[in-house]
C-alpha cells in the first residue's frame, strides 16, 4: 500500500471508530429516560423542552428546557442547530425600567457542577433565529445543543400552544444583531 492508501484506510478506521462509540455512547442513554423526555450525554441531562407554535410568518421562536449537569466540572452550553432554523443562539431577558430587553448571550450559558439550570421565558432562552417553517402545536422538533464540554446533545422540543407558559412574552421585536439589546 502506498503512504496515501494507509492513511486514507486509517482515516476511514477512525471515522467507524468514532460513529460507532457515539452510537454506543448514545444507546446507553437510557430508553426510560427517553421516554420521559430526557436526554443523557456524559454528565450533561436535558429534560422538559419545550417551545411555543409560532405564526406562519414568525422568523425566530423560543426554546425553554431544564439542563442538569451530574459532573464535578461546570460546563457551558455554547450555542446549537436545528434543521428548521438558520440560527440557534442563547439569548436572555431582563426588565429594566418596565421594559422587557433581549440580549444574545455570545459567550454561552455556564451549567455549574452538581447543579440544575433552567431556561424558561422571562430569562435564559433558547433563540431559533430565521425561522424556515412554522412550528405547529403538537409537533416535536429535535435540536442539537452545543456544550463546551459534553459536546453534541441531541434534545427533542415538544412544540406547545402559542401562550404556553408566559405568553406575555413577544420575540418579534428580535433581528439578527446579536450584541444588540432588544426591548419588547
């Protein structure tokens, strides 16, 4: 075999090494906790996501979810992907002088050590930026979340009414300047 081939043939034996240890990493995920609606990834535990259905010509939408982290390190979620948005960003809310103001959160969210985080309306949130469809009521749509440390967990978001849970709160006001704050 020349230089080339025996790297080519080593290349392609760690690439199946690789996929075959996620898979394996993430079958032992746990059927129960799936079943729940969590999600398992090294010390990492995303359960309860949800969204809410947007309009049709909604062009960012909201993800709330609770993320435990099991390990002795904090870990940061540092962004995300979804198929139906262009963008996945980390975003919070603050009220300042009784106004709502919406700010990106560039350097992630720290997830302590031995502790629980939740992002819910009214303060740390997921951004789906550049909506591609509409998110329907009962639908479930699947998100890669980000995380310094543990990497890619893979969490399912449960797409809810409208008004679920907080409904006061209005992304329509949000463009894609991330280090703008936003007022609602």
């Amino acid at each position: 075999m020349t230089f080339s081939k025996t790297l080519l043939a080593g290349a392609a034996a760690l690439f199946l090494s690789t996929t075959m240890t996620l898979a394996s990493d993430n079958s032992h995920s746990g059927h129960d906790a799936a079943s729940h609606g969590e999600h398992k990834h090294h010390s990492i535990e995303a359960s309860a996501a949800w969204t809410r259905a947007t309009v049709k010509t909604a062009k960012v939408g909201g993800g709330f979810i609770m993320i435990k982290n099991t390990g002795d390190h904090a870990d940061r979620l540092i962004g995300g992907a979804a198929s139906f948005a262009s963008d996945v960003q980390l975003h919070t809310m603050k009220i300042v002088d009784d106004i709502a103001r919406m700010r990106a959160l560039p350097d992630g969210i720290v997830i302590p050590a031995g502790t629980q985080v939740v992002l819910k309306p009214g303060g740390d949130h997921v951004m789906f930026m550049g909506l591609k469809e509409q998110l329907k009521e009962g639908e479930q749509r699947t998100v890669k979340l980000i995380f310094e440390k543990a990497g890619e967990v893979e969490v399912t978001f449960k797409v809810n009414s409208l008004a679920a849970k907080g409904a006061g709160e209005d992304h329509s006001g949000h463009d894609h300047d991330d280090d703008k704050e936003h007022s609602h």
